[in-house]
C-alpha cells in the first residue's frame, strides 16, 4: 500500500519538531462550518494551563510522518467516533446512528448498535455524536450513547446492555436529556475518567453568539462539560452526583457541571499517562481553541473567543476564566476536531503530544503536554476530519468524512 508523504511540517518549525522528538526519546511530559457534527481526582493544577503559545506556521520539509489509509481502504460517510472493541476488532459510528464492528482489514464483524430512524438528522450537526465502552465493559456489557432526539428536540445519554455483541435496543436506559434550543452546537463527547466518573461536553444550545448566555451560566448543563457517576444507574436512579464535583459559587449552579464556558467542545480525550481532560472547542468567527479543563474552570464563551473579546468585542473582562493552552484563527481553518494524547509505540515524533485537527483544512498539529513548545503541524491531509479515532495498542485514525479513515504512521 502506498503511503501518502505529507508537504506540509515547518521550514521555521524543524526547531519545534526536534523538540517533540526530544520530547518522545526521554518520555515526553510526564506533567500533569459551524462545527463538525458536527482512579480519582487527575484534574491538572492552574499552573499547567498557561496562555496560548504562538502558532507554528506551514512548513517546508517533509516530517517522519506519513498518513496511511486504513482498514483496507474502507470508505466511511460520516464516521464520528472509533475505538477498540474487545477480540481485535473496533467499533465505528457514523453520524446517521449506526455502529460497526470491524476487522483490522475493514471487514464488518458485525451491527453494534443501529439507531437509524431514531436519532435526529434534520440538523448537519444532529445524530449519533458519540459512543462509549464502560470501562468495565467485559464484565457487564454497557455501551453509552449520546445522539439527537426530536419532539421536542433534545440530546440524550442513553445507555444499552450488549450481548453477542449486539446492543439491545429494547432494554435502553435514559441517563439523562437535554432540551436543545437550536440545532447546532451539541457537542458530545462521552468519556470515562480514571476515576470512573462519565464525563460528557454539551455545546451552548446553539444558534450564533450563544444567544441565551448559556456559556456563563452553569445554572444549565449546556456550555459545561458534566461529571456524573453511572455505576449501578437504574430507571430510579440513572446516575449519581460525584460528592467531590466543584462547588461553583453562581446561584442555581448544577451540581453535574464540572467546568463551563465552553461553546462547542467538539471531542475531548484523557490522557492516559496523566489524567489530563483535553479538549478542543470550536470557535465562532475567528478562534478555535484547545484547552486543558480543570474542576471548577470557566473557559471563557462568550465573553471570550479563545483569548479575544467576544461580548462585548473589546474592553472585555478575562478576569476568572481559564485561558486556551494553544489556538489558531480563522486563516488557517474553520473548525477544530479534538483528539488524543498520542502514547502508542509506532511513531515517536508525536509521543507525548496532543493531536487536533481542522474540519476545514485538515492540517493536523502536534502540542507536546508539557507546553514546552507550541504546536507543530505534522501533517496536511487535505480532507475533511471530522475527528480522531484511537484503537487498542493507542495507535491514533483521522476520521474523515467520505473517505477511508488515514492512519498516522511513521515513515523510518
């Protein structure tokens, strides 16, 4: 299989690259349009989340990294989310509600789950937005769900017990729902800490500009990412308060929300060296943003776009909030796809950085976890990624509308 050398690394940049090479040979940090569709307490301290380093630009020589495609070439239409599935396989679910399981050729093994003809579609940022394994899925066979319902439209987190790896439709459990203003902006993303919480990210409710304050306002889930306790949920009691989520000091404030401010956080990742909540974050007009989410932080919308004023547009008061790790504007692509941090064995520029992409572009960028040095891009793909997939051994998948999924390799 041919592999396809990407043009783009920085001729400024070979200095960062060197770093993030550096970084992987001696373990790396161990320190703590409209969107794409769209162990306790590892939360990193304040002083990890410092201002946004600058921006690495285009560069000129070619990197040791190369994208491949994947899974023998499979096409997938509109893939939001892939990970590993127990006996080798993965699964892979696409925006219209149905979940695959697949071979490492692309073969399909199998149905997973199909909510076609369930979830909501009438909106390009509504429908099955993500799934999840518990963790301790080999002993009681729970797949989550999060996806789109209408009338009246909402979001719902739903979990299915799964049995010769089929998910049962008719013994679903409602964790939660979400009444959606608007069609856009639902976020999404289930992930389960190291503590065992179940952490998931709500957009603000959608339209433009965030319209009803929902980013300031934790007395709503929307705009927050939430941190609820899912073990031993039933139809009487879908899920607890962790006893040890931040008090927030607003009136009203939800117990389930763990930080807010967030507009869109279009994919989020643990890492799992460190625990670290990574998250990506669409902007609106001009910013797109990465941040490291702490308990308790308010990440800024919409009285901020990444670290420019939004409401108001200047004179604004950044006081309390917690600004982006990286960012970029608007020159440089439209949408951000969050990712991992990449601690997989096979390619050793990345070790120890986090991976994000654009919708718009598909340039991909490297930010090393220690924020020694900004991010680096390492590869242009040129299509439209609608996010990342990671599979058993960590090895980290491009997910992209319309195409094959484009595995990051090495090229020595």
């Amino acid at each position: 299989m041919r592999r396809r050398r990407l043009p783009l690394v920085a001729a400024a940049a070979a200095a960062l690259l060197t770093a993030l090479l550096l970084a992987a040979c001696r373990g790396g940090g161990a320190t703590t349009p409209p969107g794409p569709p769209g162990p306790a307490g590892n939360t990193p301290p304040a002083t990890a989340v410092p201002t946004a380093p600058a921006i690495a630009q285009p560069p000129a020589t070619p990197a040791p990294i190369a994208l491949e495609p994947a899974f023998g070439g499979r096409r997938f239409t509109r893939p939001v989310e892939l990970g590993p599935y127990p006996g080798g396989l993965v699964f892979v679910a696409d925006l219209d509600g149905l979940v695959l399981l697949l071979d490492r050729d692309g073969a399909t093994r199998g149905t997973l789950l199909d909510l076609r003809g369930t979830v909501l579609r009438s909106g390009d940022e509504e429908g099955l937005l993500s799934v999840a394994l518990d963790p301790d899925f080999g002993r009681n066979g729970f797949l989550y769900a999060y996806y789109s319902a209408g009338s009246p439209r909402r979001s719902v987190l739903a979990r299915f017990p799964v049995s010769g790896d089929v998910a049962d439709r008719a013994r679903e459990l409602v964790i939660l729902e979400q009444l959606q203003p608007f069609a856009n902006h639902n976020g999404g993303a289930i992930r389960f800490g190291p503590d065992g919480m179940l952490y998931l990210g709500f957009g603000d409710g959608g339209s433009q500009g965030d319209p009803q304050g929902n980013g300031q306002n934790p007395a709503t889930m929307l705009g927050s990412i939430i941190r609820i306790d899912v073990r031993g949920a039933s139809a009487a009691r879908p899920y607890a308060l962790p006893p040890d989520n931040p008090p927030l000091p607003q009136p009203g404030a939800r117990a389930e929300v763990w930080a807010y401010g967030f507009r869109n956080p279009w994919r989020m990742a643990f890492d799992p060296a460190t625990g670290a909540l990574w998250v990506a974050d669409v902007g609106q007009t001009a910013v797109e943003e990465i941040d490291i989410v702490r308990a308790g932080g308010n990440y800024g919308w919409n009285r901020l776009e990444g670290d420019d004023c939004y409401s108001p547009r200047s004179g604004c008061d950044p006081s309390g909030t917690v600004r982006p790790v990286a960012s970029y504007r608007h020159s440089e692509g439209c949408s951000v796809s969050g990712g991992w941090v990449y601690r997989g064995a096979q390619v050793a520029a990345i070790r120890s950085a986090y991976l994000y992409s654009d919708y718009c572009s598909g340039r991909v960028w490297a930010l090393p976890v220690d924020l020694h040095v900004g991010p680096v891009v390492v590869a242009e793909s040129k299509q439209r990624v609608s996010g990342f997939g990671i599979d058993a051994d960590g090895e980290l998948y491009l997910l992209v509308f319309n195409a094959p999924a484009l595995k990051l390799v090495s090229l020595r």
